[in-house]
C-alpha cells in the first residue's frame, strides 16, 4: 500500500498526461512527459518510471498509477 502522501492527482486529455498541480513548484496543469500508455504500465506491471517536470526540471521516480493518481516512490504533499 502506498502512502497517499506520495499521490499526485493526474488527468489525460488529447492523449497527453497532466499533473493537477506540480508538487514542487505549485504550477497548475503541467503536461507530463508521459502518455497514457505509460501510465498503464505502471499500473500493470512492477515497472518504474522517472518523470521530469517541464516547469521546474524536478524529477519524480512513479511507480503506481490508479485512475485517479500517480503514486511516487516518496512523499510529494505537504
Ligand atoms: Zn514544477
């Protein structure tokens, strides 16, 4: 079970993944280097995914996703 402290709210719209907020600068709406494709695969399988922030180049290592939620392999809310 991950700690929903290490959720990150996620949407897909025109086949591109968005964060709701970034967790570490506070941008709303960042388009993720990702495709919806990739986010099944973290559900699916032990993979691991490190992501970048395009806002601020921070980076993220996802190793979950559910339909409503990336889960990152450390906490990311305050
Ligand atoms: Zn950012």
């Amino acid at each position: 079970m991950i700690p929903f402290r290490n959720s990150l709210p996620y949407d897909i719209q025109m086949n591109e993944v968005y964060a709701s907020e970034c967790p570490f600068c506070g941008t709303a709406h960042v388009r993720l280097p990702l495709k919806p494709g990739d986010v099944l695969d973290l559900r699916s399988g032990p993979g691991k995914r490190a992501v970048v922030f395009p806002c601020c180049r921070n980076r993220l290592q996802l190793i979950d996703s559910d339909d409503d939620y990336l889960m990152a392999d450390r906490p990311i809310r305050r």
